[in-house]
C-alpha cells in the first residue's frame, strides 16, 4: 500500500460526497426497513465482487445484557392543526417524528400535545433528533419557531407505526487476509435523515471496503454496518470468536463536516492503532486532534467495555454534541463537504497502511554496525549524513530492531516518518540484514 | 460521611481556636507534667464517651536505636539582674527557659552567662524556642532588644528543675471501625507555649476525635498525642503490631495560621493518603500545596522512616520554617484564625472521607454496557450527556470498575469529583453491577 | 578523588592545547604508519610508568561483520597543472589527498580529472575532508575557489600510496582498580590534520590517563586509542571478554571548540553513565547540552550497537556536523582553545568522580531515626536546620537508603549535591550506620 495521492483523495472526494447524499434522506431507526434499505444502497456501492452479509436477529434474542427489540416501521406519521391541515409530516423530515413512536391516533387539546413536541429554543429553526427507544411512548419534533406559534385548538396525532415481533439488520463485509488477526471497522446505520451522522460514516465505509478488497492485504478486514449501542452488542454477542482477533479497530463516525480530522483512543490508550492513528494524523502536518477514552459517545462504548477491552478508537472530524448541527436537521449536505469526505478517506488509510506495515524485526548481525557499504547500502566517499538521509533510517532499524521495537517504535523514537523506517526495514530484510 | 456544612465549618474553628487558646500557654516538653496537663485538657474537651488512654514509659527503657530520657520538670526558673531585679521568668513565658534546662544555681558576670543566652538579632522583639535534650546544659532565651540593653555585672541563675528517673507520657484513642485497617492521626505534644505550632495540631486531633467518633467507620482510627521524636520512635517500638495495620495515616501540625493549606506527601508519594488528600485539596477550588516528601519536618521522619515506611502524609498550613513567627514567641493567638482552623478541619474530614470511600468494585456486567434504562438508571428519551451529568459517573465506573482501578484511579482518569464517582458506584451496587 | 581546583584546570587545559598542536598535522588514516606516528606522540606524553599497548590486526582478519582492510600508505602525492607546477600536495595539508587513494600515476585533461576532484562551494577557502576506504578509488580536495580558477589543460596526478597487507594499529592503557568493572574510554586516532577532530580527542585520553594513573580507583579504566568504526569493530570482535566488564563508557572527540559541553546518552539512555554525566554537568551550573542518544555519530555506533548496548556515551562539546568547520581545514589550532580544552577535563573527571563514588548503601537502623546526636553527627542545642545543612545529606542518605536507592537516585531526589550525598553516606558509614 503506498500514500494516496492528491488526485485519487479528490475524486474519493467526490464520489464519497455523492453517495452521502444518496444515503442520507431515509428514514432509519435500530431496527426495520430503514435498515435493510440503506444496506440495498450500499450493495449497490459496492463493486459485485465484494461481498456483504445481511444478518437478521429475531426481537427477543438475548444478546449480553440486553434482548433484541421489537423491530419497528413507518408507513405514515403526521401532526394535523386545529384547522385540519398537516403541520407536521415524517414524509418531509424524518427527524419529525420521534424514533420508535408507538402506532397513536388520537385528537388532543394543545396542552395535552406539549409534552410530545421537542424544539431547539436556541436554534429555533431547526428540527431536533430525538429516540425512545425503550420506553413506550410517541412525540414529534419541530422548530422553535414553529412549536411557539401553535395555535390553540385540537390537533389529530395520525402515527401509522409498527412495533412488532421482527428482527433487527446489521450487515458485515470480511475481506481475508494472508494473516488471522483482523482490522474492525464499524459505523452505525440506525440514525435517519443526517448527512454527517451517519450518512458520511456509512459511505466511508463503503468505499473503504472497496478500496482493501483491491489490495494486497496481511490483516483481515471485517467492516460492520450495525445499529447503534443494541447492534454493537448484538454483534459482540454472535461473534465472541471473531473478538479475539481484532488486532485493530476504528468505530466511523461523523466524516464529513469542516471540523478538524479528531482520533479518540481507545480505552487501552496505547494499543497499535492508537499509535498508528496519531503517527497518520502528525503526518498529516495539518491542526487535528487526538482525545482521550471515554465511556461517552458511540459504539467504542461497548467494544471498549471491561470485558472485551478491544483496541477499537474512533475516527470522525468535529466531537459529537461540540458542534451546533449535531443531532439536529441542520446536519445536511450544507454540513459535509467532498473535502472533508477525501481527507478522512486518506488518514484512515493511512492509519490502515500504518497496521499493515507495522512489525517487529531482528537485525541478525547486532554486533557491530553491519559493513552496509558492501551491500549496496551506503554511499561510498565518506561525508556528513543529514537528518533525512535515506541512511539514517537504515542505521535506526539497525540499530533498534532487536526484537522489542516495533516499526512504530523505532519511528517515534527516531521522530523519522513512518515510511522512512519501514522503507529501510524492507531494504534491509531484502538483503538478509532483518529476520 | 459527607460534606461538612460552611455553618459547621465556621462553628468548628470557634471551637478549635478557644480550645487552642486555652492549650498554648502551658509548660511542655517531650517528658514531664506538662505533656500531663495538657492531656488532661484533651480529656476535658472530649465526650467523656470517646476512650482516651495515657501511657507512661519509664526513663531508660530502650525504643528503637534511642532510649526514653530522664522526666524534666520545672518549679521555676529565673534570671535576675545586678540590682536583683527578675529580668527573665519562666512564669512570664514558657519560651524563656531552654526546654530542658538542669537545675542550675549560680551567679555570674554577663560575659560568662552570654554563652546561656538565646535571641534572635533579625526579629528584636521576640523569644526564641530553643531545647537541649540531649546534652545537660541549661540557658535562657530573650528578645534581641533586651539582650543588647543587658548591663555588666554579676546574674543570678536561678533554675528549679528536675531531670530524674520518670517517665514519657503520652496517649491515644482508638475508635474501632468495621475493618482492622487503621487511620492513624498524630500530633505532637511537646512544643511550649506557642499556639500554631502545635497547640493548633492538640485542639485538632481532640476534635477529629470526637467527630469520628459519631460516625460509622470502615477504618479504625488511632489518635496519638505523643511528644516529637522520641514520642512516636516510643510509640513505634511499642506497636509494632499496630503499625501493620496502617493503611493511611497523617501527622497535623500548625492548622491555624493564614496560610495556605499545604499536604506533604509520604515518602512513597503514590500512597492512597497521597491521592486522597491531593484531591481533597484539589476540589477545594482554593490555592494550596501539595509537596514531596523530604526526611526533614515533624514525625512524618520516623513514620516514614525506611524500615517502617508507612503511608503518613503531613497535613497543616504554612510550612515550618518558612514564616518567621516558627518556634518563637510570636507564634500565639494572634497568629491563628478560626477561619483558618476550620478550613483545616474540614479538608482533614475530606481527606479521611474519601480514603473511607476509597475501594475497588468489579462489575459484573462487564461485557458491553448493561442496559441502565431498565434499571431506572438512564433517562428514556435519548439526548446528548453533558459532562456532569449523573450518567457519565454510571459510566466511566462500569467502564473502570474491572477490579484494577479504584474510586480515586477512576475521579482521576475521567476528572470527575470524587463524590459522583463514589455516588455512582453507590447506586451501581445496589442494582447489583458492582461487586 | 577531589573536585580539581581552577588553577589545576587552567595548567591542564594549556598542557592539552600543546600537546594538541603537536598531534594536530599527521596524516592518519585508519591504518598505516600516521597511527604509528601518532602513538608514539602519546607514549612520549605518557609517564613511563603508565603501559601503552600497541596492537597490530592483520589485514583481512575477519573482526564481526567486517574484515580488516589493507594497510594504506603516502609517501608522496602530489596534482601538477598544465604548466607543470604543483598546484596541491599533500606535504603541504593531508586533507589535499582524498583518504584511501589508490596509488595513480597518469596525465588527464580537467573535464576528466574534475570527478576527482573535491570541494565545498558554501565556504571557498575551506579544504574539506573526504575519505574512500571502502571503494578503490582516487582524489584530490581543494578550496572551492582554487577549483574554480582551474585552467583548461593537462594535468598530472601523482599519487605514491601503497595499499597492501599490512595491519591496523590500535593502542590501550589498562589502569586496573580495586574492584573488576571498569571504565571504557575512548577516542579515534585516524582523522587527519584536524585539530578539534580529533587531535583534542586523543591529547584528552592521554591526560586522562596519566591523572588516572596517578589515583587510587575503584573501577579500571580501559583507554582506547582506535581508528573510527573498523577500530572500534575490531577491538569488539578481539575483547569480547572485556566487553562483558564494561559498567561505564565515555567515546571522547571535539573537546576543544568554543561550544557548550555536550553529554549523548548512550542507548540505554538511564544507565549510570548517563545520569553521572548529566549530574556533572547539571552541577557546573553553566550552559550544556545532553542530547538522546542516535546510531549515527562517532564509535557509539558501534558500542551501543544492539547486541552488545554498553553503557558508552558520548563527551564533546559542539556536535559534529552542526558547526561549519567540522571536517575541514579549518579545523585547526584556532578552532580549540586551552580554556574549552581545561573545562572538558574537568567535566569529564567529575563524571568519572561520581561513578566512582555512586554505590547503593543500606542503612543498619532503618527502624525511626537513629539518634545521631550521640555518634556527633547532629547540633545539640535544637534549631531549625537550613536546605544545605551538612545534615540534611545525612537524613536523606539515612532515609533513602534501604538497599534500592544509590547516591545517584538520592542526590537527584533530595535535589543536592552529589557530594553532599556521597559525603554524607562515608560519615554514616564511618559510625556504622550503613552497610
């Protein structure tokens, strides 16, 4: 694998920009036809060759400390005023209604109404995001703006939902490897209606599946398209084999906006891709962020709970909840820009290219400086090296492949770009030098 | 436990300063009925429900590499001019007299009674503490102003002590808690005449006794007033079982001055008495200090002594030696504040609150998050978290709580106070998620 | 050993200057009779008693990964112009002929003799030093504006070199001490007429010798006068025994410019000889440099070379490469001066000093203070004792050592001086109170 260049990134741009679109209008919720549709988008994304699994758990799978829900669809929701005409409908937002609203129709004065209406009073024109996933109930959300101008009167709640025994949609690309140790990359499927969150992880992941099916490839990839919280814990519950090979693993989220490139590390806090992650973003010589674990956020919290400890970070630009539009209808294609899409493309795989070519050699002749001249190594008249010289990455491998220094290692403390040292690692195994 | 109150704080340095004030003026010294008197204030000032025990080792017995001294006491003692005239009189102030001063009867011209005299030529108007418990010999300390004005002639000498075989008193209470590990609180009863330094440290320890006496208690707490130096080698070559037992422990001298509160840390430096009063310290929101561990001070030097090696910090206010009222005559009532006592009291609480709060919980649900809805733990409609919020305590303990980390290591990786983490691990356990 | 007075310093750092001026002009090379030469500059320097050893290695001895090379010889070289006129001859600067030329007689027009030829276009004036032991080959260097003035024509190389078996020379100066460690030091013999690199190198390691002939040692001192790289491999590979009593290591080279003195810390980066030199320097209380250790360099390279990672740093002053002069003709006589020469001694015996004098004691009363007023050791009368107090050495020895702790680990914790803390530990030790 080698650095992409700025053309390629631009046109990843581009086309990630394009199926971000596509994918972000739908209606999606943890379980039902939202789902199963967006994962029909992403089959078609995809070249044929690749193959993508679609699981179904039946409701009431229990799965680690939880049971699989009632799946739930959407046929028609809407909030009629007091003079008869909708003023609310899921056909134009789907962030209209609240996610999981139970089947409800009624008539009910404005007082009564209020408690199921949800507004931004500081951002009075947007529309917020809200789930009840696991309490019974029903609620539309509005704009401020709008919620205060209601006028008195009855008002017809027509929510034409289901929420029945079904099952819940999660899907998996593996893509094998030459070794068993495995690459984890997961982005959440469940939200509806927001560009940024989770159209843009949705496609990221797409492509990147297409991009490592093209390669040559030690780790094997297995990208999971899976419902926030519940489908993360159902896929760790079905795949207790598979979690003992993650070596590496990165959550996507949030992929697309004009924030800075952000790496959040795994509760581990030093496990490889941790490393790799923030050796790419450096690389980058760009302004980027790397933050902490914390048991707050998306799925890193259950593939980082006590009991897996996974080396799984997350990967995204701007923080959730630190930027205005987060979880709101302001999250649309004004948010995400083909840039964003491009650079995020090419740090993830440089974080991947970094796992890939991350090992750890033996120099097999660590008495002494080998006579690299011989070997074609080393510039015959004598003078000063520089810094940069292709030289001294030879003589720190040489010098710190004793079996304990990774690749990753001898980078950081030689403070010489990754693929300086790899480089030098492979020009020195091709001539016996590292076993 | 929990907080202390501001109005408790406030009536609790009343208290303190007027017991302080009646302490300070006595005759004290490392043996003698001094350190007898002032522990039978002790005895008043506590409930007489609080046991309160008085040890007596008699001169001569071996304790560690020393041996008790000979008991010291003194009827009176005096310096009288040429004109006969008293200049100096233990009566006036216990500072006058060289603390273990032997019984001396003579006259002398002033050039052979200087070498006996003690001042200080940068603070004119005070009295030096000057002691010589080691080699007999016997002196008088003065302001610089009236040593300079003193006349040629001949002194009278006139020093009414006894130095004979007796005994080194001291006490301690021991409040059982429900577990053997052991609080020990010490301070030292040696020091004459002066109010921060330690009649502040007595009026202290007698008050945390009687607060932690009406509490439940995890640990067991050891309260000793004990003379400096060869009270706590005394009491360690006398408990050697005890000291087994000691899981945290601090020395409390000079609590009352206007300082800023200052910790100093064991010499293991990562002891959980380290932690917990850092915290304590830390969540103040005040100025404070908090400073290594050096074999100089009070009897954190034996406590921490490298054979026994225990976790005694040192608590108070400015540092000994560093404000120029130490071991003089101006350290009195003026010096002390009762403002600054029950600031003392009340970080002292806070300290021993969370070393008793302090464990490790596993959680028995460590494979994803458990499903805090279902247990009431969660709010229903899912928005974002702030970072205060009840939740994240909830979460960073389930993430943490994999039997390595305790409460202290879990505030300190997800810097949240103390209490929402103990609070959380509280309301964990008692849906059974903690064990 | 005792700190060495100004004055000491100052008549050594002029014997250093002369005794650099005499070694400076040889033409060396990493074989060859200018080693020889240069040898006997020292053994002249040298007191009779002190045992110089010199060692031949024939050529093609195989010495690690290397095998020792031919030995190379000058007896006349010498670049005729095209009117027949030595333009360069290295009578007049051994850096004229580049290091290692084949034996050349022939007549060339420029255009053909211009590959041959070596200069540095940045600084005109300046001859820079170039070298081809590994490649057979010939040339000539020059002053970048002597190349430039070149006339078109023929030209007549002269090269009378011999490059045939022969053996590489190398010398040690084994000081054995009381105990079976010892002390590596080292420096190159093989640059050319160059002052700071590496005249001063090889006057320092002679000096040293003769003050450490003339102490009483704990440690033996090994003292290596080597050719760069093939020297140092072939001592290696021929002392492998040696290798394994190395406890200590000092490469020594450019001791005499005008730059801070600068410790890099051998591979290990915390091995004694690392933290005795950066005390040593730390306690000049002057500007310095200690810079991380890198595999590029002078013979660290080889010392810290991964399979045998022995505790050698590196003592200078400005690093090689990082001022204009390094590897020229302008490093000459003007480069180095008496002072920089005398403060480098000293830098270095006091990094010696303290390795001496680093030992882990135990103390024999770790149980609560012992009572040092008895064995002396501590003032009678009572007062407070100030940061630099003789005994405050003592209480921190007493405190820290308990078998884990050397004088090393308790000078940089207590923050004093390393004397004060050796000093301390020999009166303890003197009354029994260590072992």
């Amino acid at each position: 694998m080698s650095r992409i260049p700025d053309e390629t990134t631009s046109a990843l741009g581009a086309h990630l920009y394009e199926l971000v679109a596509e994918l972000t209008p739908a209606m999606r919720s943890i379980t039902g036809n939202g789902v199963r549709r967006t994962l029909a988008t992403v089959r078609r994304a995809l070249d044929p060759a690749v193959p993508l699994t679609v699981r179904e758990i039946p409701t009431d799978t229990p799965v680690l400390d939880w049971t699989v829900p009632k799946e739930w669809n959407v046929r028609e929701a809407w909030l009629a005023g007091p003079d008869g005409q909708r003023i609310l409908d899921v056909a134009d937002h789907p962030l209209h209604l609240v996610n999981y609203s139970a089947p409800t129709y009624t008539r009910l004065a404005l007082p009564d109404l209020a408690p199921h209406l949800h507004s931004l009073p500081d951002r009075p024109d947007w529309v917020p995001y809200r789930t009840s996933y696991y309490r019974e109930t029903w609620g539309f959300c509005l704009p401020d703006r709008q919620r205060r101008a209601l006028a008195e009167g009855e008002y017809q709640v027509h929510i034409d939902t289901t929420l029945t025994d079904g099952s819940l949609t999660f899907a998996e690309i593996l893509l094998p490897g030459s070794g068993p140790l495995e690459f984890l990359l997961t982005t959440h499927v469940c939200h509806p209606g927001m560009a940024n969150d989770n159209a843009s992880g949705i496609a990221m992941a797409t492509l990147l599946a297409g991009a490592l099916a093209d390669r040559p490839r030690r780790l094997t990839y297995r990208i999971l398209f899976i419902p926030g919280t519940i489908g993360a814990i159902t896929w760790l519950a079905h795949n207790r084999h598979a979690v003992e090979q993650v070596e590496h693993g990165l959550v996507l989220t949030g992929l697309g906006d004009r924030g800075q490139p952000t790496y959040k590390r795994s509760r581990r806090g030093d496990a490889v891709i941790d490393r790799a992650a923030t050796r790419a973003l450096k690389e980058t010589d760009r302004p980027h962020h790397v933050v902490d674990f914390s048991p707050y956020g998306y799925d890193e919290r259950q593939f980082c709970s006590p009991g897996f400890n996974l080396p799984v970070g997350r990967f995204g630009r701007s923080q959730h909840g630190e930027y205005p539009e987060y979880h709101t209808s302001a999250d649309n294609m004004d948010l995400v820009t083909p840039e964003s899409l491009g650079d995020s493309f090419a740090i993830i795989m440089r974080t991947i290219e970094i796992c890939e070519r991350d090992r750890t050699w033996t120099n097999t002749s660590p008495f002494g400086e080998p006579q690299l001249g011989r070997r074609g190594l080393y510039r015959s008249i004598g003078a000063t090296l520089g810094r940069d010289a292709v030289e001294m990455g030879l003589l720190w491998v040489l010098n710190l492949a004793d079996g304990t220094n990774s690749m990753l290692d001898i980078a950081e403390r030689a403070d010489l770009p990754f693929d300086t040292v790899a480089d030098a690692a492979d020009a020195l195994a091709a001539v016996g030098l590292l076993t």
